[in-house]
C-alpha cells in the first residue's frame, strides 16, 4: 500500500511545531523513506516538502493555537454540537474558540477527529452532513 501521508503522533506532534531542528529531522527521515508522502500537523516552518496544515475538531485549543494537553480538564470537545460548531468554524473562517473564550486564527486543509474520541463515528457522521450541508466539499487531502 503506497504511504501517502505521514503524521507523527501525541507529544512528538506537538513538539515538533514549537523545535524547527526536531521538524527537519522528521520531514528529512519522512522524505527519505517515503519520497511522495506528506507531511501532516499544526504548522510548517520552512519546510522544502509537501505539507498539510490540519485542525481538530474534537480538540480545544490554547490561545497560541496549540492544543490543550489533555492532562487539564475541557481539552476534549466532547458534544457532537460543539464538534460540529468547531468543524465549521474551521472551514468557514478559518478560526476556532481558544480555551480564553477569543477566536484564534488556525490556518488548515485538512480536519482532524479522533477515532477514541466517544462517538467518534457518529461525529464523522453529523460533520460530514453539517459540512456539505453548509456548501463545503469533503475530499482527501491532496
């Protein structure tokens, strides 16, 4: 099966945003062993490969537009409404509700949902309706 995508997980994820040399070194190893993959996150710096900016809908975000640890109460979205309200959020403005209660900027081609999340294939469902009801196609990220 051709790998089209490569999307490091949890801390690793997240550091690599906020430590450009730990970012190079993944892009570097990701191209090595993957030369036509993409490379998926919260942010590219300087990046010299295909990449995608993804959000999350089941996600709370800080006011710097990272995510919430999960260690710290709220950081999961858990209602189907607030994950909808978040998902079209992100794809009609380009913005989200930060855990301060402000709208942030968060610039992304792509939607994160969790598959542990509670309900998570529900969700995926009520989004994918709330989505195209709203006049937003929904394809795979290219």
């Amino acid at each position: 099966v051709p790998v089209c995508h490569v999307k490091p997980h949890g801390a690793l994820y997240n550091d690599m945003v906020e430590n450009p040399d730990l970012m190079q070194t993944i892009a570097r190893a990701s191209r090595k062993v993957f030369p036509n993959a993409t490379l998926v996150g919260l942010a590219a710096k300087d990046m010299e490969l295909s990449f995608i900016r993804e959000a999350f809908i089941d996600r709370l975000y800080t006011p710097e537009g990272r995510l919430v640890p999960r260690s710290e109460a709220g950081a999961v979205v858990e209602s189907n409404e607030e994950r909808i309200a978040q998902a079209l959020m992100l794809t009609e403005k380009g913005k989200a509700i930060a855990s301060n209660g402000e709208e942030i900027q968060i610039d992304a081609t792509t939607l994160c949902l969790h598959s542990d999340s509670d309900g998570a294939l529900e969700t995926a469902r009520l989004v994918r309706r709330a989505l195209e009801g709203a006049g937003i196609e929904v394809t795979a990220p290219a």
